[in-house]
C-alpha cells in the first residue's frame, strides 16, 4: 500500500471519528424525540411518535421562555451591532500607539466570566436606580429593575465584542481612500459612512447580528442573573432538567438543529445563486435555462437539497396529523407486562427450589439434627455451642462425679447454668 493511500485512509477514518463525536449526540437526542418512552432514550425503542411535539408545543413555559428569548436577542442585536461597528470604526482611526490598549479595553468583556457580568450588571444598575432616587413604582425603578431590560444590557456587553472583531475583519479589507474621495468631493461624513462604508460592511453586520442573536439565544450564565421576574428558554429548561425531563426537550432540539440546517442551506443556495447570477453578467458563465430544475436550482446542490428536505418536512408534518401509535403502546404495554410475570414465576420457582434444598440439606445450626448421628460430637453451623445442654451442667448429668470438670461442663464451662444466678452456693 503506497503512502498515498494510507493518508487518504487514515484521513477519511479521522472524519469519520472528528463528525460522529460532533454530530453523533445531536442524532441520538433527535431520535429521542420519536420514542414514546416516557424518558429521553434511544434503547430500548417503545414505539414511533409525534406525541411528544405535541406536549412541546402544549407546555406553556417553554413557550414563554422562547417568546422573551426572541424578545432579548433582538434587542440584544441592535446593542451589541451598533457597539460593536462603532468600536470597530474607532479602532482602525486611533492613535496607533493607543490601538493594543484600545483593543484590550474592548476585548477584555470576553474574558470575564458570565457570572461576574451578570452579577455585576445586576448590582450596578440597582445602585445607579438608588444614586438617581428611583423610588419604588417610579418609571426609572421599574426600568432599572426590569429583568429584560438588565438582561439586554449584561449580554451586549460582552457579545459587542464578538461583533467588533467580525466588524475588524471586514474592516481589514476595506479601502480607507474612498471615504477620503467622497469626502473630497463634497460629502459629508454622515454620507460618506451611509453611501460607502455601511454597503460595505452589509455581510459583516449580517453575520454578527447572526451571531449576536445565537450568542444571546443560549447564554445562561448572566442571564440567570439579571432576567429576575420573566424567564427565557434556558432558564426554563435548566428548571426542567433539575426536575425532571421528558423527550419533549428532544422535540424542541430536534425542531432547533432542522431550523438551523434549513437557514443554512437556504443561505448557501442565495449565495451560490447570487454568484452565478454575477459570473453570468461577467461574462465569465452562461445563463443556464430549459432544463426541468428551476432556474434557482439548475447548478446549485444546496437549492437542491433545501427543497428536497422541504418536501419531506411537509410530508412528516402530514402524517402526524394521522398516525396514531395507541394500537402500538398496547402491544408494547401487554408485553412489559408478560415479562414481568414470567420474571415472577421465575423468581417464585427459584424460591420453591431454595426452600425445599433447605428443608432436605439445612443442619440445625444449635446442634445436629435429632435423628443423625455426630459420633458424640457437636455439629451445626456453629459447633453446636449453642445446644441447650452446652449451657449448663445437664450434659454431664449421667457422669460420675469424680468425671465432671470442676469448672462445669458445656462450651462456656456452665457459666449459663441456671443454678449460677443463685447465691446459695456462695453460702
């Protein structure tokens, strides 16, 4: 085998090893939420159900937690892009010697642990409320202690600086001379930033908004912190899990990750027919037409692929309207249940078998049985110390008296006999 081949071996079983440790956990929760099992489980499989998207969408907590999660990611959006442009903007006009210390300054929110933030966020803003005279019911109290507001304010602190750095990266690229031009030309900063560099920085924005709101979407951290009164999806489901969980939190990740792969397909098919569209007007490709693919999805796989999983999402969501697995927890209930009766039986039998061994085999343990011989000495479990005659004087009652120990007979030398609680002997 050449070396060639070996690498292309040995890189094909690291693929396969690096996308099932990242995508192995994903399919089992989503298998999950098709068991009837009354927990999140794979095996033993019960029967195939839609039952458990239906108590998702019945449980009222989780849809006020996915309604304030939507409500703060976007304003968590528009905080933390406008932040973060600015930061970005100023960062590539500073003084060049203050740039590091600038950058750091922006960078550092990152590092500081959620807790901290929300921590801190929660104590600043209650102080401030208290500086300014924010009494109770006042308009300022009830703003500065709302928990979407203080939750809003805690999370662009920090993902401002994940939009700076997109917003820095897109920046790299850009050509400062045009602002300069526009500005020679007659416009004005305000201008020359609307009809320039806000165009250019439109895939950047759109990425960290994205990026914003997902950041924003599964924070727990400092959210647990500062939501005070409302609650969003992951304070709601760590409530569920330190209560107890139902496959119904697989039915909301699986409705998460088909969400997430249907916009990223749809995002990658845009962008591939955007590209061709502009070869096409290069006049570097030609317009391709009259196949039987749409126009959209002629030379585009993910188009492909987005519909084809579309189709399919259609025909699922159809046939949950119908199917009913009852018929099928019927079998599967009636089944648990001859199981455990035979396990019943067998546990009974075995109990009948040990009983009637004992009964033939079991020694008594304070001494033989009265119809075998010992040949005179003692048997059971223990030696037979525990026999009656082995606690008093009455084993060696058909002894001669010149025969019995002075001490007294049996295994503790008579000292249980009877006669050795009264004080008649000592007298």
């Amino acid at each position: 085998m050449s070396s060639k081949a070996l690498i292309r071996i040995s890189l094909g079983v690291y693929l396969i090893i690096f996308f099932s440790y990242l995508l192995g956990p994903l399919v089992v929760m989503s298998l999950t939420a098709f068991n009837s099992s009354g927990f999140p489980s794979v095996s033993p499989w019960a029967c195939f159900t839609y039952e458990w998207f239906n108590v998702l969408w019945n449980d009222s907590a989780i849809r006020e937690g996915i309604f304030y999660s939507v409500i703060i990611g976007l304003g968590t959006v528009a905080l933390s892009v406008s932040m973060g442009l600015a930061a970005s903007i100023v960062l590539t006009q500073v003084w060049a010697k203050f740039r590091s210390t600038y950058y750091t300054l922006i960078i550092a929110p990152i590092l500081v642990p959620g807790v901290v933030l929300g921590i801190s966020t929660l104590v600043f803003w209650d102080r401030l409320g208290n500086f300014l005279g924010a009494g109770d019911g006042s308009m300022l109290s009830n703003l500065f202690h709302n928990g979407i507001f203080l939750t809003i304010l805690g999370q662009s602190s920090f993902i401002a600086s994940y939009a700076m750095l997109v917003f820095v990266a897109r920046l790299q690229r850009f050509d400062p001379g045009l602002t300069e031009a526009a500005l020679d030309l007659g416009a004005t900063h305000t201008q020359a930033f609307r009809k320039i560099l806000l165009p250019f920085m439109r895939p950047a924005i759109a990425s960290a908004s994205v990026l914003a709101f997902l950041a924003s979407f599964e924070n727990y951290n400092t959210t647990t912190f500062t939501i005070v009164d409302y609650k969003t999806l992951t304070t709601v489901l760590a409530q569920k899990v330190r209560l107890g969980i139902n496959p119904s939190i697989s039915a909301l990740a699986f409705i998460i990750i088909t969400l997430t792969v249907f916009a990223a397909l749809a995002f990658e098919a845009y962008r591939r027919n955007q590209a061709r569209q502009e070869a096409v007007k290069q006049g570097k490709a030609k317009a391709k037409s009259g196949g039987i693919l749409p126009s959209f999805m002629t030379g585009n796989p993910a188009a492909i692929v987005f519909v084809l999983l579309a189709f399919v999402a259609i025909v699922v969501i159809g046939t949950a309207q119908k199917y009913s697995p009852e018929q099928c927890k019927i079998q599967v209930r009636e089944a648990k249940q001859a199981e455990i009766q035979r396990r019943i039986k067998e546990l009974q039998e075995q109990r009948l078998i040990k009983s009637q061994s004992e009964a033939r085999q079991g020694p008594d343990i304070f001494g033989a049985p009265e119809e075998e011989d010992t040949g005179g000495k003692p048997s059971g479990a223990f030696g037979g110390v525990f026999a009656p005659g082995n606690l008093s004087d009455d084993a060696d009652a058909d002894q001669p008296e010149a025969e019995k120990p002075s001490g007294g007979s049996g295994a503790f030398g008579g000292v249980f006999a009877p006669t050795n609680l009264d004080n008649d002997e000592g007298n």
